[in-house]
C-alpha cells in the first residue's frame, strides 16, 4: 500500500472538485429570495471544544452541537464553557470564544457562485480569519454595526458592556463612521459605542487575549494546509485541510487511489457511529463526528477494497444536506435513516452507534493512547505532529502511545469567566514541558505567564463522550 504526499492529495482532488461547480451543496426546498439568488452553501461547524450548542432553525432550539453539522441560514451558535470554529467553502474560518453566541442572518450564493455571509456576534468574542476569496462578500455584524470584510484580513471582535473592540491582526479594514470613512491599519483597535452613534475611535495597539494563541494556532493550521494544496483556489475546499491531516491517499492495488483515514484498519467501517439531523426543507442528513468527516461524506463515495478496507474516492456532484448514504459499495453496517420528520416533541437530532465508538484519549498522567479503529476520533488537531507513523505503530499493535504535556497561556487577570474557560483547554503538545526557564510571552505580546503540566487522566472529559458527540471533545 502506497502513502501519497499532501500535495499529491490536494492534485488527486482538484481536477474532480472543479468539475462540481455546478454543486448542489447544502440543496433541499429551501426557497430564495430571487431567482439570482440561492441558499446553497457549504458551511460547517469544523471544531469543537468544551460545551458547545446549535440551533437549526428547524423549531428544535438549541442542541448539543457535532463536530460537521451543516450551518444553514439562520441557524444560531452557542458556547458556554467551550469554544467552537466555523469552515467557510473558501477556507476562511470563525472562531467562537466561550460565552459567546453568533448568528447567521444571511448565507447566499449568487449566480456567477460568489458568496455573501453575514455573520452576527450577539455576545461574547469572535475571530475571523479570511482567505484569499475573491468576489466574496463576508460581513460581521454586531449592535447596530456592519463591517465588511476583505480577502486577507484577520480580526478579534470583543463585546464588552456597551462597548465593541474590533482588533485588526492582520491586513486592513475600512469602515463607514458617522463623519465618512476610516482607515484601521493593521495591529490597531477600533472601539464603537453600541449606546450611541460617535465615530469609532482608532487606537495604536491591540491588547493582548487569553485566546489569541488558540486563534493563532488554528488560523496557522488552515494557512499551512492552504499554501500547499492545490485546492486554494477552489471554491469547495472547505475540509480539505483535516483530510489531509487525518489520512492520506492510499494506492491500494485493484481498487485504485483511495483516501482512507489513519488509525483505522480493515474492520472500520465509515457509517457505524454519527448522527441523524433534520433540516427543514431538506430532511435528515448524515452528520459524521470524526474530525476529518465533512467532504467524504457529502461527495464522491466509500467502497470496500479486501484486505485494505474502506476507502473514500472522489468523484460526482456534492450532496449537501441530502446526503442520504449512497455510492457506498462493500459490506458494513449503515444506519436506517427516519421514516418521516420529527414529530411535536421528538429530537431532530438522532445518534446512531451501531458500533461502540473507539477513542484514542488522555490515558495516564502523562501519555496520550492512539487506539485502532478510532480513526481520528478523540485525537486534537494539529498538537501531536504528523500521525502517520503513530497510524503505522497502532493499527500493528493495536494501540500506541506518546508522552504529552498541557500548556495554559497567558494571565486570566481581567478577562473573567472567558478566561477561565480558556483556562480549562490548554493546548496538548508531545514530549516533556520545557524548563520555566524557556517560557515566553504568548501570542499577541502578552506579558502574561504560560505555565505547564502534566497531563491528568481528569482531563479527558468523559461526561462528554455520548452518542456521536465525543469525537468533537478533546
């Protein structure tokens, strides 16, 4: 069996994702406003850590949200004691701090396939991070405001009392104030009143956030991933990046080039765990909680190859919500999917286990285990380097193990409940912590502390480890 490089991941998948541009993704009977108009998107919630919830717009209200449910127009976010990100089709992304709630008031796709996404942040704190997108239109809504967001640009919007800070991290912004316009360089805040309608004012640093390294490591990861695949330039790479760092490209013999995901041999199968949602409009569509689960499971097609096992091949029109399972060949378990929609009082929101769901999880005071067959599923993005090896090691043996320590950064001084649920989701990195001689400033130019630890097996948060959600948790 033969591993294909990143890049060579990103040109097997170009040739064949550029032929669905006439995608259907995100379709159902959704009515547009105009027939120049159209709700068909392709949006996903790509993280989540801690308690996070969803509201479809379906009339269910807020649920325990998945990692990969689908965000239709109108649909709601909420973070308590978590965080969350959100995958845009071009690979820019949203990032959620906790106790926050954002809306999305509008998600469109015009007719030359360009985009226009409003964004709401009601509470709390956000970061945006945009992607190279042209023709696109995002704009970020808060209070009475709208600031239109261009390519290449990278900001943290906070909601203090009566107070907006919008932080400018990289590239520029222009915004529309009562006595005309005004410039935001980079590295500089602009503070609106949201009681009364001054021109904002322009302040000459940004001060530093609790989660500014969080943000900063997830926006490194998706640029990284972008600068290499030729997928960048596509406008449905959306999941693109977790597939490559979560499986390769396998050669496998008579069956062809195939994608599978590491940790997951032979007796894996691609439907056994995830969850049944309803979207109004749409029906139900397969929700699938592994971390790289957005693109097999809305294109192309899972076929069994003997003594390889399942293995995901690119190839026909996007699905979108009306992912009822199909184009799958080879023996398995698939879960039936409801007969009819959720009556008064019945979830919309299914689990399906039709196998116990395997994790690789926090394990001792300072080990992370790797478990065959958990294919991806507990382990976090991007903290314990390139898995292939580790994949190698655990579908040998059974399971395979690294040393990990925790590292909190920053000072939760001044920053209330937000920091202390930053706090409790340190980032996990490999090896032993580094002497406190080597710590500095976090991201952004804090001079707060970084502190580390050991990993505790009480970190592993068990209680969240129901249904088809405990993949999302790590």
């Amino acid at each position: 069996m033969m591993k294909v490089s990143a890049a060579s991941f990103a040109t097997a998948l170009l040739s064949t994702l550029l032929l669905a541009a006439t995608a259907v993704a995100q379709s159902g009977d959704q009515t547009a406003p105009s027939p120049s108009v159209s709700k068909v998107r392709i949006v996903r919630l790509s993280q989540i850590k801690g308690a996070v919830s969803m509201d479809r717009a379906d009339g269910s209200g807020f649920e325990p949200a998945i990692t990969n449910m689908p965000i239709v127009e109108n649909s709601r976010l909420q973070t308590e004691m978590g965080v969350a990100e959100v995958e845009f089709e071009d690979n820019s992304s949203l990032r959620v701090g906790p106790d926050s709630i954002v809306e999305f008031p509008r998600l469109e796709r015009l007719p030359g396939g360009t985009t226009v996404s409003s964004v709401h942040l009601v509470k709390g704190l956000a970061y945006v991070s945009m992607m190279k997108s042209p023709g696109n239109e995002f704009n970020l809504l808060f209070g009475e405001q709208s600031v239109r967001l261009p390519s290449l640009t990278h900001v943290r919007l906070q909601l203090e009392g009566t107070e907006a800070k919008l932080a400018v991290l990289d590239g520029a912004l222009r915004i529309d104030g009562p006595s005309g316009e005004i410039d935001v360089p980079r590295k500089k805040t602009v503070t609106f009143s949201m009681a009364e309608s001054p021109d904002p004012s322009v302040t000459r640093e940004v001060a530093a956030n609790d989660l500014d390294s969080w943000d900063h490591n997830e926006a490194e990861y998706h640029a990284r991933f972008a600068q290499t695949s030729a997928l960048s330039n596509s406008p449905y790479s959306c999941g693109t990046s977790d597939m490559a760092y979560y499986g390769a490209f396998n050669d496998l013999g008579g069956c062809g080039m195939m994608w599978q995901p590491y940790f997951a041999s032979a007796s894996w199968e691609p439907y056994s765990n995830g969850a049944w949602a309803y979207y109004q409009g749409a029906g139900y569509s397969w929700v699938s909680p592994y971390p790289w689960g957005w693109m097999p499971y809305l294109y192309g097609s899972w076929s069994f190859c003997p003594g390889a096992g399942w293995g995901w091949m690119p190839g026909g029109s996007w699905m979108g919500l009306n992912n009822v399972i199909a184009g799958v060949n080879g023996p398995g378990h698939f879960p039936p999917m409801p007969i009819h929609p959720p009556r008064k009082g019945e979830p919309g929101l299914l689990a399906v286990n039709l196998k116990p769901p395997v994790h690789s999880e926090i394990n001792s005071s300072s080990s992370f285990v790797f478990r065959k067959d958990s294919a991806g599923l507990g382990i976090p993005r991007n903290e314990l380097g390139k898995l292939d090896k580790f994949s190698e090691r655990t579908i040998s043996k059974g399971s395979a193990s690294t040393e990990v320590y925790l590292e909190n950064r920053g000072s939760a001084a001044g920053y209330g409940r937000t920091a202390s649920a930053a706090m409790s989701m340190p980032t996990m990195h490999r090896g032993s912590p580094p002497p406190a001689s080597e710590v500095g400033p976090s991201f952004g130019g804090s001079s707060g502390s970084r502190s580390t630890s050991t990993v505790s097996s009480t970190s592993t948060a068990s209680g969240s480890r129901t249904g088809s959600s405990g993949g999302s948790h790590h």
